[in-house]
C-alpha cells in the first residue's frame, strides 16, 4: 500500500449549538491509500467477535471516502465487500488472513471498477500538501473531477456548501492537471479562474494557488495582451463591456483564440454562467475546447432547462450543508421568525395620508412583500432595529458577535442602520466606538473599506453592518455569529448563500468563541426554504406556526422601466407590535438530522415539562440577587430557554422570570408581576405602618421594572430619595430585622409556590 492510516480520523465531530462541544469524531481503523486514492477502510474488533462484525461501520465509513472496498476482521479471516460503481449495492466474500489484496490489485480492481482504460491522470498527479491537510469532501470532489476528465468529460460541475473551501479544492485540481494531457490531446498550461466579482478573485484567493505564484496574472482594464502567465484571474465584466441594447458591446476576449485556455474554473456558476442570454455562456461557449469546471453550493435548474445543471449535466460530486453541519466542519444554526402585527396584517394608511416627501400614499393596504419596495415604514424599522439589538444586548449578552442585515435595497440598508442607531445598548456601544454599526453596500466607498475589517477574527470592528446584496456571497465572514434577514428571498440558491455567511467553524473561530450561528428572520421565509429536502437532505418537518405566505410574484407581469413610486412613513399612530416568534433548529432524532419548528414559548416549555430541575430553576430566581439571577439565565438561554426573547412576547411582556418559568412549564396563565405584588397583601399587614408605607413603595418598583428593584440601592432613588432621608430608612429597616431579612420575608411572600 502507499500508505495505510490507522486510526483515520475525517470528521471533526458535530458541535452541539448547547452543550457547545463537538461530539465524537468519525474514525476509521484502517484506510488504505494508493496513488492518492483511498481505495479500502478496515474495521478491526477483538477476537471475541465474529470477523463481519465490523463491516457495516467500514461500509459506511468507505460510502463517505469513496472508497470502493470495505473490510472487517477480528483476527480469523476478511470479510470483504466490493461496492457496485454507484455505492447502491455490493458483493461480499471472506478471505484468509494471507490472501488480502495488494496495493496493485485494489488499484487494477479499482480502474476496473471505474472502467478507467486510461489512467495517466492519476499515476503522474500529485497533491500539494504542504502546509494543508485536505479534508475527505475535498479529497473525494478532486478525485471525482480527475475521474470525470479522464474519461473525457469536458463540463463538470461541483456542488460544495458555502464554508467547505471551493477555493482549495480548485487549486489542488489545477495543481494535479497542470502541464497534464488530456484524453482529447491538449495539454493544461494556461488556466482562468472565472469569477463575476472582484471579490471572488482577491488576494486571499490567488494566494491559495501557491504553485503557481510566478505565473498569476490578474486581467485588468480589458486587457488580453499577456500570453505569458499559465493562471488568470478575471471577472467577465473584463471580458464584455456595454451592451447590444445600447449598440455599445464589446467582446474583449476575442483578442484571444477559442482555444487559449485549457482549464476554466468558473467560481459561484449559479449566478448566470449557465443561462441562454448570460454573459458568462457566451464566455464559457467562445472558450469551448477548454476543460470548464463549475463551482457552486447552489445547484439550479430552470423550468427551461437553462441553468447550470442545463450546461454543466449533473454535478460528478456534492458535498451538503447537512453533511458539512454532521461533521463537524460548518457550525450548526437556529432560526428565531419574528413577525409584527404589520407583517401579518399589512399596513393600511389613512385617506389622503401623505409621506415624509410630500407625495400623497394611495388609499389601499400595504402587505409584507411591499415594505421596503413600495413604502419604507420607519415604525417597523425600529421594531426590527430593537428587537436586533436586544437579541444581541440581552438574550445572548453578547455585544461583540458579527451581525449581517440583510436589507431590501441600499436604501433599506440606511434606514436599518439608522434605526439601529437609536436603540439605547448601540447608541453606547457607538459612543465606544463608532464603527461599532456600519453600512456595507456596493455604493458605499467608505463602508466597503470595513469590509476586511469586518471579515477579521481578531478586528472587532465594525459588529454589526446592514447590506443589501453585496455580502450576500463569495465574502469569507467566519466571525460571524448572527444572521438577519429583513428582505422577501424567493431564491433558494440566493438563501444558501446568505446561510453560508455563518457557516464557518475551524479551530480560531473556535477560539474566539463560536460555536455556532443565529438566523432572526423577519420575513417570514426561512421555514419555506428549510422544509426543502434538497436544501439540506432530506428532513422532516414536525410543526409550523402561522405566518402569512408570500404571495408568488406575477410571473407575466412586464417589468418597466419607469421609475418606481416609492412611499417612506413615519409617525405615532403607526403601531408596531411583536405578535409571533418561533424558533426552528435540527435534532437528531433515530440518527437522522429533523428539523424542528415551534412557537418561542412551546419551545422553551418542552424544554421545562421535561426537565426534572423546575422546582430549583424557580428556587435560583426567587433566592439569587441579582448578578447571580442574571447568571443562571444566561446559563438558561444556553439549554435553549430563551427567557429575554420570551419576555418580548405580549402574554409575557409584563410578568417576572419567576412566572414565565412556571407558565411555561404547567400551561397556566403566567401572573402579571402587578397580580404577583398581591401576593404579598398579608405580609404588608403584618408590618408597622411606616415599614408598610416603605415596602409598598418598593412593590410598586417591582410591578413597574420587575426583581432587579428588590436592592437596597433602590432607596437612593426616587421616590424614596425625596421623600425619606437615609437615617429615617436606615432606622425603619433596622426596627424590622434589617433589610435582608425584610426582603428575604417579602420574597417567601412573593414566591409562596416554592416557599
């Protein structure tokens, strides 16, 4: 064998978004490699056992290497199973312990298998791994495309989650294919990485493809004249200028011959590269002769059929966000829909009620698809701007995680970010800092120069930005652990993409604290998308809330070039109020990732009714002062009890912790903190008059802002401050036990049910 790996380990192990610790990982006993090619996995078990007791897990573990042969033994004989070419089905046979195969025999067997006549792809290839350890996906998408041009195919597609290294696996292909023949005859020696933004071809980028640092050329200003270099870079913007609308197009690439580039990667092919009328086609169709390798997380296909499945044929590897998320190589992530009264209901002005621009609104009801289209309503934005920052501020007491918001257009993205700038938590943090919140958009010179900042691990500036389209993809933001989505999405490959913003998890992130990522979705569509089987495998849906669908957009509709009327509304009468959450997360349930969604409070009361610990969570809160109370609900949100979020909710806006808690886990009506303050009527009359008057007062605090009031510090405040001097409280405290001891007595009061 070239070489054989015991204790192969290729999986990191799934994070658990709780416990926030990676579960075991996935490890092979053997695999066995030749030529660059894991050819078999061994699954070996003490002799108390029989020698197929192993097989299974080494089946499994072969389906994801790609391995065509699995092996199990405990020491008597093999067990031995040949897969068929498609992983469907296979043959088994034992073998003697001194009849196992030869590295040459797996490897015959394998080009048998794979009805290779032709292997000078392989034998002659080597990967660059030096300072890189490729990762088995990585290994698998390269070995299937050498596999797919050996046999002649001269368009292949690779389907690779966003998070999971595109970039990496294109530079070990072109590493191993450079200066190699193909079975048509031509020789790979000049090479063009594709991209449709300068984004995708930064540094970053070039700097991956180090074997080739001597010879990279970036093609700039149109122009064609460099013949030299063996790898480009370009955007077809630098291809193609003007257009045949305006008389005005030109084709800078036929300065070149068709046959000029032997390999093209074509980076993020969903957007374009495959459509009849794309600019990226008539690029692709010009370079015809060259090897064209598409690379996307988002598979598309039209109902024209005009799409990248349409050019490329089916994709010779994919690799899921599901799998990614299993593995343990992309964080795992929870999605909190937050709707308002105006995105279930929509938004009706009053007659002749006119903008803040002077033009007149029309007398008809605005729904959710038009905010942000037709009319910017600056009430919403301000419900959304708060409940963002208190997501971040309170529920996950977490200032600093990298927030993307994403917006309907630029201008959205402005009023976002100056809605956010009026919360209360960021107007300090600014005072901090003042990149602490910025707008990244494609017009904006000044935001799009945070950019690398903002994509930094260790830069903690800006935190959080509002965009448009510009983030969307192709920008490598592995700090970020917050997601928001305040636009209508009717692409499924366009909310991969923005779910891959957050995907990323390697050791420095990890490092820096994350684990994992949140969605706050304000529209109403991540449950559509995430019902999909294709957009994570196949998953199952257990239980929706009701939220208006998206109307589909009229699809014989014209679109015009006029213009559009737009509206932007302020005022008091708009009304804004949270009327639903709901949160959707994955859980393994009889090994199978499934897809959970329930509304934010029968989330957080499962999670109650089946814990054993109810009576010491309600002791914690009653007990604690403050700092400690503030703790263990930290510890709370960590299990997925989301107390800060849930005390947004209308039936639990003005109740204590206390009795959230306890509505939750028994299903009762949870006590308003004003009907709980009743509970202490007998302990009042228990007290002198004055001691009486003082803890009234300070009951009244209690039913206005909740526990935190019971602190002595309340006395240096109104309305005790003006009305009782020190000595006169100090004195009255004292004649009553003291504070502690009055507030201990009001507590066990308060909080009979755990008295």
């Amino acid at each position: 064998m070239e070489y054989a790996i015991k204790d192969y380990v290729f999986s990191d192990g799934k994070m658990d978004s709780k416990t926030r610790k990676r579960g075991n990982p996935k490890k092979a006993d053997y695999a066995l490699f030749y030529k660059g090619l894991c050819l078999a996995v061994i699954e070996a078990k003490d002799d108390i056992y029989e020698d197929s007791e192993g097989l299974e897990q080494a089946k499994g573990y072969a389906i994801m290497l790609k391995a065509p042969f699995a092996y199990s033994s405990s020491g008597k004989s093999f067990k031995e199973c040949e897969f068929n070419s498609d992983f469907t089905g296979c043959s088994l046979q034992t073998l003697k312990l001194d009849s196992f195969p030869s590295p040459q025999n797996l490897y015959e067997r394998f080009k048998k298998w794979q009805n290779l006549k032709n292997d000078s792809l392989f034998i002659n290839t080597h990967y660059d791994l030096s300072n890189i350890t490729l990762r088995y996906y990585q290994r698998n998408a390269i070995q299937e495309t050498l596999l797919a041009a050996q046999k002649g195919k001269n368009r292949i597609l690779l389907v690779l989650a966003t998070g999971t290294g595109k970039t990496q696996v294109a530079y070990q292909i072109a590493h191993r294919l450079f200066n190699q023949t193909l079975p048509n005859g031509r020789k790979i020696q000049k090479i063009l990485y594709l991209a449709d933004r300068k984004e995708l071809i930064n540094t970053d980028t070039q700097r991956t493809f180090k074997s080739f640092e001597k010879g990279l050329h970036t093609i700039k200003d149109r122009d064609f004249s460099k013949t030299s270099a063996s790898l480009y870079f370009g955007i077809y913007h630098q291809f193609i200028s003007g257009s045949e609308e305006n008389n005005d197009k030109k084709e800078h690439y036929k300065e070149v011959s068709k046959d000029f580039f032997d390999l093209i990667f074509i980076d993020e092919c969903h957007r374009g590269s495959a459509r009849e009328d794309s600019t990226w086609r008539e690029i692709l169709e010009y370079f015809r002769p060259a090897l064209q390798i598409g690379m996307t997380a988002t598979p598309k296909q039209s109902e024209e059929g005009q799409d990248n499945l349409d050019y490329f044929g089916e994709p010779v590897y994919q690799y899921s966000l599901k799998q990614g998320i299993d593995d343990g190589f992309l964080a795992p992530f929870e999605v909190l829909s937050i709707s308002s009264n105006l995105d279930l209901s929509g938004y009706t002005p009053e007659s002749g009620k006119t903008d803040l621009e002077g033009k007149k609104i029309p007398d008809d009801t605005f729904y959710a698809p038009d905010f942000n289209r037709k009319i910017y309503i600056l009430p919403q934005h301000r419900f959304v701007a708060q409940e963002v920052s208190d997501f971040l501020h309170k529920t996950l007491q977490k200032p600093f995680a990298k927030t993307i918001i994403f917006c309907e257009d630029q201008r959205h993205a402005t009023l976002i970010k100056d809605a956010l700038s009026e919360c209360g938590d960021i107007q300090r943090q600014l005072e901090q800092n003042h990149n602490y919140l910025a707008r990244i958009t494609s017009d904006d010179e000044e935001g799009k120069a945070l950019l690398d900042d903002f994509k930094s691990i260790l830069k903690p500036y800006p935190v959080i930005v509002t965009t448009s389209q510009l983030l969307s993809t192709g920008v490598d933001t592995q700090m970020v652990e917050v997601i928001v989505i305040d636009k209508i999405i009717r692409d499924k490959s366009l909310f991969k993409q923005i779910i891959g913003r957050g995907t990323r998890l390697n050791e420095k992130v990890e490092s820096q604290g994350k684990t994992h990522f949140y969605v706050l979705d304000f529209k109403g569509i991540a449950r559509e998308f995430l019902n999909d089987p294709d957009f994570m495998g196949e998953i199952s849906y257990i239980q929706k809330t009701d939220v208006q669908p998206i109307p589909p957009r009229d699809s014989h509709k014209q679109r015009s070039n006029e213009p559009k009327q737009t509206y932007i509304i302020d005022g008091e009468e708009i009304e804004v109020l949270l009327k639903d959450k709901s949160v959707s997360y994955w859980r393994e349930v009889e090994g199978e990732l499934q897809l959970i969604t329930q509304n934010l409070d029968a989330f957080s009361g499962e999670k109650l009714k089946n814990s054993k610990n109810l009576k010491s969570y309600l002791k914690v809160l009653r007990e604690n002062n403050n700092q400690e109370r503030e703790e263990f609900l930290a510890e709370l949100e960590s299990k997925g009890i989301f107390i800060n979020e849930l005390k947004t909710m209308e039936c639990f806006k003005h109740c204590d912790e206390f009795d959230i808690l306890l509505s939750l886990a028994t299903g009762q009506k949870a006590l308003t903190r004003k009907e709980r303050a009743k509970k202490a009527n007998k302990f009042l009359e228990s007290l002198q008059p004055q001691a009486r008057e003082l803890i009234t007062l300070l009951l009244d605090k209690y039913t206005q802002n909740g526990f935190s009031e019971l602190n002595i510090s309340i006395f240096q405040n109104e309305p005790f401050a003006s009305n009782y001097n020190r000595s006169f409280i100090a004195k009255i405290l004292q004649e009553n036990g003291g504070f502690e001891n009055l507030i201990q007595n009001l507590k066990n009061a308060l909080y009979e049910e755990v008295s």
